[in-house]
C-alpha cells in the first residue's frame, strides 16, 4: 500500500520544520521531493519501498538528481548581493 508510510513525520531541511512522508512523497501535488531518498533513508527502507510502488526507473531517476554543490549556491549568494549594494550604491 503506497500510503503505508505516510503519517512518519522528520524535520525538513529545506522547510525548516517537521513534515510526513505524505507531503515529500506528493508534496501535496503529484512529484516526489527529490530530496526523498537522502533524507528518509535512515527512518525506514525508503529505496526499496519507492521501487516497489513505483519503479525502478523512479528511484534511480531521483539517484541521480544532481544536488547544487552547497559552496557554489553560497558564492552566487554572495556575488548577487555584492551586485545588489553596488546597484543601490549607484543609484542616487
């Protein structure tokens, strides 16, 4: 049964605060969070209960969803806000 493990409940790194398996397995529309396997793979056997339900072409897809090098989103962070003082430093 897909809704098997839907009332589990771990705190999301993304959004900061506790969420269930329902929402990363629909995030309350029809995807997968792609964060899925990384984040439920130590409460329970995630890989093998996503295969099962909905393939292994699903599982392997969200393996190798490239993940953003986290140095890189800071350094874009930080050249973006560079650029935005400059911008409001330019303007009179």
């Amino acid at each position: 049964m897909l809704e098997e493990h839907d009332e589990r409940r771990r705190r999301c790194a993304r959004l900061g605060h506790e969420v269930t398996f329902r929402y990363c397995r629909t995030q309350e529309g029809e995807s997968l969070c792609t964060r899925i396997l990384d984040c439920w793979w130590e409460t329970f056997g995630v890989r093998a209960f996503l295969a099962e339900h909905l393939g292994e072409d699903e599982v392997r897809r969200l393996q190798e969803h490239e993940r953003p090098d986290k140095r890189l989103s800071i350094l874009r962070m930080l050249e973006e806000a560079r650029r935005r003082i400059g911008d409001s430093e330019a303007d009179p």
